[in-house]
C-alpha cells in the first residue's frame, strides 16, 4: 500500500489532479458548515450580480441566488451523485463479468448477448430513454447513468475473468474442494479488484459530465435544487449577456473532470503490474554506460577481455549489485568456463559485455570489455551492432523464447545472415542449409521450413547455435545452452561446439552450473559468487584441487557415478541477496573456515601462476578436497 502511494506520488500530474480532488471533496463535505447564503433563496432585485459583489463572492445568477453558494452545494451533489453511479456501475458490472467469465459456456452466452444487447444503443440515448421512462430526477439520473455503463465494467472485467479463471491455481482450488463461491471470493475477486479499480478511476469523471449532460437537459437534479449540470443549463440563456453564470459551475466542472482523469491515469499506472515492472518501458538499444573512473587499459592477454566490471540494477531506490567487479578473457580457440550457482551473476556478466543488459533498470558502472583490444562498453550503437552477432554472438538459455514463434526457423536463419552481409536469398538460404548441417539437424533441406514450436528441445536449441554460427564469429558466448536439455544430446551438443572450436579456432565463453561439461569442453574455468570471479584457473588444477573453499563445496555437491555411496554435502544458507552484500568475503555466511578477518574488508583476487583465488585462507594444496 505504500509502495503503491509512493509510485502514485512519483507521477507529477496525479499527484496534482489527486490533491485538488481531495481539496474539492474536502470542501464539498464541509458545505453543511461552512457561513455560506442558503443556495435557494431568491432574491430578484439583486439578480446577475457581478462577481465580487458584496454579500456574492462570485456574483448572482438569474434570480438572484448567491452563485457561491449553489456551486459548493451543486458540487456536493454532483460529486455525490457521480461517485455512487461510479460505484454502482462498477459493482453490478464486475458482478455480471465474475459470473459471466467464472462459469462460461451457456450462463456466458446469454448474459454477454444481453450486455451486447445494451451496448448496441448510443448510450446517450439509451440514458435519456430510461430517465424517460423513469421521470426526470436526480435519482433516475443516477440509476441511466449506473445503467449505461454497466455493459462496460462487464466486458472489462469478463475478459480478465476468463484468463484467471483457466490459471492453474484455480485448478487447485477446485481440486482442494472449495466452492465455486469460495473460489469466485477468494480467488478471482482479489485479482480482478485492481482492474476495477482502474476501471473506475478512468470513468468516474465521465460519469459526472454524463450525470450533469442530463441535470443540463431538465432531467437531472430539479428546480430549485442545484447541480453543476442543471447550473449551466439554467445559465444558457444568459450565456452572452451574463457569462459568469455559466463561467462558474462550467470551470468546476473542468477542474473534478481534469483532476480525476489525472489521479485516474495515475492510479492506473501505478496498479498495473507490468507498468509496474517496467516490462512495458521499452528497453535502450544498448545498457545504460555510467562509468565513474576510466577502466583499466588492456592487457593484451586474449581476443576478448573483461576488466574490472561493474553492473548494476536501479530499481528504485535499490541498487543490486549484479556484477562487482569481474576480470576475465578468452584467447583463440580457447573455452572458458564461467560456473557458479543461478544468481552469481554469470548471465549479467555475459549480457553486459555486447551492452544488451536490458536498461532501465541496468547500468554498467565500471570497467571495460576489449575486444580486439578495443572497448565495447560505452561504444557507438553503430559498432556495437556491427560486432553483434558477425564478431561476438551469444547462444541463450533458453531457445524457444529467443526464436520468433511465428517465422520459420530457415527465414529467421536467413535474416541474420543477411543482417550482416549483402547475400540473396537463395545463397541465404544455401548457407542457411549448411548451418542446419553444421549442428547435425538431420534432413536440414526439409526441417528449413520448421516453425520452432515443431522441433524438439534439442534441435531448437541447435538452431540457435547455428544462428549464432550464422557469421562465422571469432568469439561464443553461450549461456547455459545445455542446462535444458537431456544428456545425450548435451554430449552431442557439447561435441558440436568443440569441433568448431578446434576447426575454426573459436574462443568459447561457456556458462554453466554443471562441472561434467567444464570438466569435458573447458580448459579453463572461473567460479562466480555474487557477482565476483572467486577462483579462476586450468579446468585440471580446479578440478583437481580446488583451492577457494565455495569452489570445493560445490564440488562436494556433485555426485559421481560409479564412485559408490557417499553423503552428497549440500551448501547450507543462500547466497547473499546483491542489493545488500557483506563488507567482508560474500561466503563468509556459509563457510566452514571462516576467521574474523573474512568480514573485515573486501578480499583480492591473488594470483600464483595460473591459479587465482578470492581468499584468505585457501584449502591446502596437499589436501584433496573431495572426501
Ligand atoms: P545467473 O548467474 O543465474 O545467470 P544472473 O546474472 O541472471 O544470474 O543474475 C545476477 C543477479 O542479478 C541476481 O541476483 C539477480 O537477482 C539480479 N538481477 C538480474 N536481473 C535483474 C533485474 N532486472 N533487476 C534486478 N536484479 C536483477
Ligand atoms: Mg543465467
């Protein structure tokens, strides 16, 4: 709830539209107190009196009734009255849209044919002709305008319904043996609550022009009882010869018009979930770049090369620090293994080198990526998409979500290969063919013609190897790409990237929570924990005798075939959260070895040889850390 205040206050203009409505409520309930003339008293020989008259702030009207005061009573009234439509609208039309969309079929049917029978006429019309047959009066005013947007609210809130009313935990509710009114009130209602909400929000302010559209034309609030419309409608007549009469209930009108439109806009942004999330901003074309000290220069020592770098999240007011800090590179026709638990922070860190972290909310505050020797971070949006995908290309995790579910495979294949080179089609397509082969899809000539969702996990999976193959790249960045599949194909996967490797001397980033691969496709590895390289050295030193204590652990957790029974040693604890991490070493919470100085201060990465290590006191070397 104060989250929710405090997204609302961050919107300039709700925040303005919702402090003059709550001014305009205020004054309206204090209207019964307030030393104001009695509204209905007429008084013809003081009749169109100018504003700031004495005794008539704001003037007379046609019979001499003190302008003021009609306003803030009419403004009572109409406000009243368009809330209650508002309200009741909303109550009947949510409740014929939850039932409409709960039970479907036949009970569906005729109850949205009978909405889209209302719908069908003009509301205007329709309003009118119930007040028509009800009379004129305030009341049946309210009940036409309630009625008319009634069909509204109920095809709003039926859709939603229909979409919550197939979730699974609906499911589960009815297999726990709740009652569909149980399940109506406890489930669907709660979720459905803040589309309403924002329903009403966006048509209360309509609803009160509507109300006071028929006080305008006699069928409203009656004489001598005021409201804003039957206000105006009793000034039209003196519109030229007086037009403060119809200034003063006209201006008012605007200003509750304006300022619940505005707060509604608000309310709306700030309930809706995705807006929420950000998910509907789109993303910049490359991360946000806010280094504050140049990185270090480069050190010659691969193709690509990652120094020092920093990424973090900007959610609010939290900072998560993602990456902090990260020192790799990868030569030609080397594989680098980057392994450590989901969290550390090895997808960020992958992202953050092209700058295709999404932003907002990501920002790269430090360090730099060579590549070729030449920073990436921070370079022209022209280079950068240059390099993607023809010099550096990124197989991701998951294949069926990085494919267009609606294009064929071979089209999608085609285009990154043309975004990049100016082939044709047919050569686009030849090329494309030989890809498909290159990754072992079998009969590629026909499987060209796939959409993604008629191919197995496995083969999108290839087709997305083959994509990022597709400019014959000198450096692959791939993100988990067999954590989805099953083992078999995971070898032949795995093969498929080591052939490459030694064919076209590729260098390989390969990310991974799995030890099995590293220890068959890496010559080297680093170990991540939040957001910092831990250990980093030769797959056979690691392996062999791991030195950072988190690195052995995580060891200890995999299990080996064929090595008879033995406890699996699970990490107790979880990893720190990166919006709040220790002073000290970010293990320190869950290490076995941990001594006061570990939570001092922060721990270097120290270098023997080949082997670093992020800790102060290593395992020994003579001790083999598998037990
Ligand atoms: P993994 O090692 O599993 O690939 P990630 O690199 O995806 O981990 O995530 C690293 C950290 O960054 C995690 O703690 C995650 O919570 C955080 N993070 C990732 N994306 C966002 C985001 N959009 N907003 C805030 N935090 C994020
Ligand atoms: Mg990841």
């Amino acid at each position: 709830m104060t989250a929710f205040v405090a997204l609302l206050a961050r919107n300039r203009l709700a925040l303005a539209g919702g402090v003059v409505l709550v001014c305009v409520v205020l004054l309206a309930l204090a209207v019964p107190v307030l030393p104001l003339a009695d509204p209905d008293v007429t008084n013809t020989a003081q009749r169109f009196q100018p504003p700031l008259s004495p005794g008539a702030l704001l003037g007379t009207d046609h019979l001499g009734r003190d302008l003021l005061s009609r306003l803030l009573w009419g403004t009572r009234l109409s406000l009243a009255v368009g809330f209650a439509a508002a309200i009741a609208a909303a109550t009947i039309g949510a409740a014929i849209g939850i039932v409409a969309g709960f039970y479907g079929g036949r009970t569906d049917n005729i109850i949205m044919r009978g909405v889209d029978m209302l719908m069908a006429f003009p509301y205007i019309l329709l309003a009118l002709a119930i007040v028509a047959a009800l009379g004129p009066g305030l009341f049946n005013a309210l009940i036409a305008v309630a009625a008319v947007n009634v069909p509204f609210f109920a095809r709003n809130i039926r859709g939603i319904t229909v979409g919550i009313a197939h979730k699974e935990f609906v499911d589960a509710a009815r297999l726990a043996g709740l009652s569909n009114r149980r399940i109506i009130l406890s489930e669907i209602l709660p979720n459905v609550i803040p589309v309403i909400v924002i329903a009403m929000s966006t048509t209360i302010g309509w609803m009160i022009l509507e109300t006071a559209g028929l006080s305008f034309l006699g069928l409203g609030s009656q004489p001598p009882q005021a409201d804003l419309g039957s206000m105006l409608g009793e000034a039209r007549s003196a519109l030229i010869t007086n037009p403060h009469t119809s200034i003063v209930p006209g201006v008012m009108i605007l200003i509750i018009v304006m300022s619940i439109n505005l707060l509604g806009d608000g309310v709306r942004d700030a309930l809706d979930p995705r807006l929420k999330s950000g998910a509907l901003s789109r993303p910049m074309a490359a991360t946000r770049v806010d280094r504050a000290q140049t990185p270090p220069p480069p050190s010659g020592a691969g193709l690509l090369e990652v120094a020092a770098l920093e990424t973090q999240f900007h959610v609010r007011n939290r900072v998560y620090r993602a990456v902090g800090g990260v020192d790799l590179h990868v030569r030609k026709g080397e594989c680098l293994g980057i392994i450590g638990e989901s969290g550390s922070g090895k997808s960020v860190t992958a992202l953050s080198i092209m700058g295709l972290v999404a932003s907002p909310p990501g920002v790269i505050t430090g360090g730099a990526a060579y590549y070729d020797g030449h920073d990436l971070i921070g370079a022209p949006y022209g280079r950068l998409r240059d390099i993607r995908g023809r010099s550096v290309s990124y197989i991701f995790q998951d294949p069926l979500s990085t494919l267009h579910p609606l294009y064929r495979v071979g089209d999608q294949l085609i285009e990154a290969i043309r975004a990049h080179r100016p082939i044709g089609r047919a050569a686009g397509r030849a090329k494309a063919v030989e890809l498909l082969r290159a990754v072992r899809i079998p009969n590629p000539e026909k499987r060209i013609t796939d959409f993604p969702h008629e191919m197995s996990g496995g083969m999108r999976q290839r087709v997305g190897i083959a994509m990022a193959l597709a400019n014959d790249p000198d450096v692959i960045i791939a993100d988990e790409p067999t954590t989805a599949l099953d083992v078999t194909v995971q070898a032949q996967v795995l093969t498929i990237l080591d052939d490459l490797r030694r064919s076209r001397g590729l260098a390989i980033i390969f990310i991974t929570h799995d030890f099995g691969v590293v220890a068959q496709l890496c010559d080297r590895v680093g170990v991540m924990y939040a957001g910092r390289i831990v250990e980093e050295g030769l797959t056979s030193d690691i392996l062999r005798a791991p030195r950072h204590p988190y690195t052995a652990r995580l060891m200890a957790c995999v299990p080996e075939l064929g090595a008879g029974k033995r406890r699996l040693e699970a990490i107790p604890g979880l990893p720190p959260v990166v919006d709040n991490l220790p002073q000290g070493c970010a293990f320190a919470d869950r290490c076995q070895q941990v001594q006061a100085a570990c939570r001092r201060a922060g721990i270097p990465l120290e270098r023997h040889g080949t082997h670093a290590v992020r800790c102060l006191y290593p395992v020994p070397q003579s001790q083999e850390a598998t037990p």
